[in-house]
C-alpha cells in the first residue's frame, strides 16, 4: 500500500508546491491511517486541516480502498 499512496502523493504534491507548501509520508498502518508531514507554506496555513482532509485524504480514499484516514503528525 505504500507504494500507492507514494503515488497519489505525487499526484497532489504540484498543487500544495504552486503555494509554496509540501507534504511528506512519515508512515501507513496496517490498519489504514497515512500519516504524513505538510512542510513549507502549507505547515502552518490555516487551511491546513481542509487541504488535509478535502484534498489528500479524499485523494487516497478515491484511488486507495484500504486507506481509512489521513492524519498529519
């Protein structure tokens, strides 16, 4: 699952660096939680938790059916 999720990562990653922002993967569970690190712009926007979840996570649920959650760590 990792490799998939490193993937769609790569498929979000152009829109969170066109705002000086980038996101890093820390970890996948076997349960399904990606946990991953929003560096640059997007560490400490305050529409982090939406890009979070309305963007990434959407993402890996759409194109990943194991993935449960998206967590930022």
């Amino acid at each position: 699952m990792r490799e998939d999720v490193l993937k769609v990562l790569e498929m979000v990653r152009p829109g969170l660096q066109a705002d000086g922002g980038d996101v890093e993967l820390v970890d996948v569970t076997e349960e399904g939680v990606v946990k991953v690190k929003l560096k640059g712009a997007c560490g400490s926007c305050p529409m982090s938790t939406m890009t979070l979840k309305m963007g990434i996570e959407r993402a890996m649920k759409e194109n990943i059916p194991g993935v449960k959650e998206v967590q930022q760590v």
